[in-house]
C-alpha cells in the first residue's frame, strides 16, 4: 500500500507546475497567486524607457498608471515575507516574490516557463521602501535582496555610489491569475455583442 501511495504521488509531482505560462502573456505562479508579466522588461518595451530603467517613484508611478490588455491593478513585487513580516536583506531571501521565484519554481522546475527580455544580471524593483531615500529591490545576478537609493543614477558631489551590478528594471505583478480576468471580460463582450445582434 506504501508503494502505491509513493507512486501516485511521484505522478503528482512530476506533472505539478508552480509556474504555469496562461498565454496573453503572463506566467501565474501557482503557490503564490500571483501573475507575473512574461516580458521581464515591458517598461522597454512598450517605450517607458528606452532601456527600460526607471527610478523606483518613475517605477511605482508607472505601475499605478499600467494597463496590460485592459487589466489594471499592477504592482511591482514585494520584498515582504508572505506574512508581512521582514524583508529578508542578503543572500538567500526566499520569502520575498521575487526571491520566491528565483529560489522556488526556477530552482525546483528550471525551463518550464520561458520569458521574454529576461535579463540575468538585472536588478529589479521591490514596491517595499526602506527610507525616504532607499527602496528594496532584487540582485538577479547575485541572487541578493538589499536596499539601494531610489535614484540609483543620480549623483552628487562627494556622493559616492557602488557601482550597479547590472540594469534597475521594473517587472509587474499582479494579484490572482490575471488569464481569467481577460477571458471573463472577453466572454462578457462577446455576449454583449450577441444580445445587440439578436436584439436588432
């Protein structure tokens, strides 16, 4: 009976996903509900930017404003934990979302999801402030969460800045499987259109 249960749940977890790739281009994570963007620098795609870097105010300002196939609601990631405690500051932070994704389904199921204008080296956006003048954010690269200035291109005399590893960007996420959002209003539309049609 033990051999049966461990092979039905061997199937289980081989066919689990924890990123599911929904089309429209969005990627859900399943264990934390949450809807990534499948371009990982749409602010340069879309012409926010031209290389996509933005300050983190431009950042958050930007995600208030963004509209993705007629679904509002985007935000940059959290550096908090799932409970709200924290964040987590140096290497190993996985309770973050975006240290959840790097060290969670990418670690657990690489190449099961692909991304477009992925970047290895890029530093993204957390939406948690540190300070007046700091914001938390993610080192891809160094698989580091820490924070750094909110203009982290600005500088001053006598200010001495650490070099960045790599682009600042900014990734959207949002709240719950976005997918069913665009069918539902796709569904709605189409029997909007039927009930005039029949209604002529």
């Amino acid at each position: 009976m033990l051999d049966i249960l461990r092979l039905i749940l061997s199937r289980v977890l081989f066919f689990y996903r924890p990123l599911i790739d929904r089309g429209f281009g969005l990627i859900y994570d399943v264990e934390r509900d949450i809807t990534w963007l499948k371009d990982a620098n749409y602010a340069r795609t879309v012409g926010r930017s031209p290389d996509g870097q933005l300050t983190w105010n431009a950042a958050m300002s930007w995600m208030t404003s963004l509209s993705y196939r007629g679904i509002r609601g985007w935000r940059l990631p959290t550096a908090l934990n799932p409970d709200g405690s924290g964040p987590c500051v140096g290497y190993g932070c996985d309770r973050g979302e975006l240290g959840h994704l790097v060290f969670g389904p990418w670690t657990t199921h690489p190449n099961s999801v692909t991304y477009l204008n992925a970047n290895p080296y890029a530093i993204y956006w957390t939406s948690t402030e540190a300070s007046d003048g700091l914001a938390y954010a993610f080192d891809f690269f160094n698989t580091r969460q820490g924070t750094l200035p909110k203009d982290p291109f600005a500088t001053s005399p006598g200010d001495v800045r650490v070099p960045l590893s790599g682009p600042v960007l900014s990734w959207p996420v949002h709240n719950g499987d976005v997918a069913f959002m665009i069918l539902e209003r796709a569904f709605k539309f189409v029997v909007s259109a039927l009930v005039r049609l029949i209604g002529r």
